[in-house]
C-alpha cells in the first residue's frame, strides 16, 4: 500500500494524521519529512493493519512505537512498563531545581519505571544515582534507557521494595525522589490506561497508600523528599508540613519535605 492509501485510513477513522505517519515511519524507518513528499512510497500493509488495528482498541501509541518523548529525550518504552507522563516533568524541574541549591551528589529514585525521572535528572547534573522499583520489567527498561544514554555507569539499579536494597548506602542518599502509584483503585481509567500496569498506578482505596508506607517505615531525617501526587492529595501532606507546588493547569502536583531542619 501507499503512504497516500495509509493517511486516508487514518483520516477515515478519525485517527490524527501525525499518528499515522509515526506508524508509518516505525515500519519503513523512513523519516517524515521523506514520507510527505513521497506519498506513493510503497510498504507491507500487513504491518500497517497490526499496528492500526491495535491503536484502534486504544493500545497506546507510545507502546506501538517503542518511544516516549519526556523532558529532554526520547525514552524507550514497552508494554509493561508505565509510559512517563507530561506533569512528571515538573517532578524532574523541581528536583533539579533543589539539587543545585543544596549541591546535591546522591539521588535515590523510588519507582523508575522506564527511567525517565532518573535519567533525566542524571544527564542534566554529575549526580550519582540509586533507583528501585518491584517490577522486573520496569527495571530491565531503565536499565535499556540508561544504556542508551550512557549513565549506567552513574546509576545503580536495583529490585525491590522502597529503598530497600540501598539499605548499605541509605545514610549516602541526600535526595528521594519518586512518582509512586497515587489513582485511586476504584478510578474509571482512560481506554488507553488500561493497557499500562495495574501496580504502577493504583495506590490504594485512596490513592494514598505507598506515601503512607513509605513514611511510617523510613527514618528522614538529613534527606530531602521530594514525590509526585495525585490532584486531590495535597491536604495530606499539607497537614503534615510539606510544601505542596501546583502543576501548570493549577493542581497540587509535587510536594517536598526538607527533613534536615
Ligand atoms: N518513575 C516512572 C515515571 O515517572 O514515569 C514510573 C512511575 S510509576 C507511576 C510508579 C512505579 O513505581 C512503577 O514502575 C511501579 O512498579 C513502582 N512501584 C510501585 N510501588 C513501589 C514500591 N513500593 N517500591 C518501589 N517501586 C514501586
Ligand atoms: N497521572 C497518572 C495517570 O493518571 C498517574 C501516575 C501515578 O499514579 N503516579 O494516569
């Protein structure tokens, strides 16, 4: 089929025409730019047909095209593993915002999913980092994007729980930072949602269970704490003292506690 043939389809099913191009270019390899001026370029309709007829049951794009852009840089992403999201850079800015005003060295992320806080983090400061998370895939993935750009040598990637398996180096870390799980269970999730897994997301009848864990079991004392929560869990951790900072559509979105003073 044509590249031509290829957008009509998408068009016809209500599909943005950038999407079908990404596809297009995921199976041809060719680049955008090539593929709008050459609109009879040929190419295997079978490939075009698996990919459209996922996409058209919601799979996310990004999944289908093995790539997310996020703050600076393109991660890999695959099914298993959630796909990083807008609002989760404003967790990158303010962490980096802190790691220069306090010279921060040693970053520990909780939950790295693809990597893409931590890397991020990384490529922008000469910090050393120290990431968790319970899922095997999860890790396996970061460890890909850390791969990919060239800070595996700074990052020490580890499985399990929290931060416990850094419990040797937990006195080193000086900043924590994480984008748990926060919807609450009983959440209607978007159609393409559903496709991203369950324990990256759900945190409990009230969305608050990891912020709960985490605190009652760990001493903070001499770190800075710094997470990404839901739009309605500011009041939480503004009882408790934190600072709460809003996204850019106005919603409580990162809170940080100084534990030093
Ligand atoms: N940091 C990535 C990002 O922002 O795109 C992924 C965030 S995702 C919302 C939460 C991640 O935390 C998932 O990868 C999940 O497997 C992991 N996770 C959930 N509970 C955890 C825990 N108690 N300890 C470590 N990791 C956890
Ligand atoms: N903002 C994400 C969503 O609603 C949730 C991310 C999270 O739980 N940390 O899809």
């Amino acid at each position: 089929m044509t590249v031509y043939e290829a957008l009509k389809i998408f068009k016809d099913r209500g599909l943005p025409e950038l999407e079908a191009y990404l596809v297009i270019k995921k199976i041809t390899g060719k680049t955008k730019e090539y593929l709008v001026i050459h609109p009879e370029y040929q190419f295997c309709e079978k490939n075009f047909f698996d990919l459209l007829n996922k996409r058209l049951i919601g799979f996310p794009l990004a999944y289908l095209l093995n790539e997310k852009s996020f703050y600076k840089h393109n991660f890999y992403v695959e099914e298993g593993v959630l796909i990083p999201r807008p609002e989760t850079e404003l967790l990158v800015e303010n962490a980096l915002k802190i790691i220069n005003k306090e010279k921060i060295k040693k970053v520990a992320e909780i939950g790295v999913g693809s990597g893409a806080v931590i890397i991020s983090i990384l490529l922008e400061r000469n910090c050393i980092g120290f990431g968790t998370d319970i899922s095997k895939k999860a890790l396996e993935i970061a460890k890909k994007n850390a791969k990919k750009f060239n800070v595996l040598d700074r990052l020490d990637l580890r499985l399990g729980k929290f931060l416990e398996p850094f419990k040797n180096e937990y006195d080193e870390i000086e900043l924590i930072v994480s984008n748990p799980p926060y919807v609450k269970n009983n959440s209607d999730l978007q159609k393409e949602v559903m496709f991203e897994p369950k324990e990256a997301l759900l945190g409990g009848e009230d969305g608050l269970d990891f912020y709960r864990e985490f605190l009652s079991s760990y001493d903070l004392q001499g770190k800075i704490v710094i997470m990404e929560i839901g739009h309605d869990q500011g009041d939480f951790f503004r009882k408790k003292g934190w600072d709460v900072i809003k996204d850019y559509s106005g919603n409580d979105r990162i809170v940080i506690k100084d534990f030093r003073r």
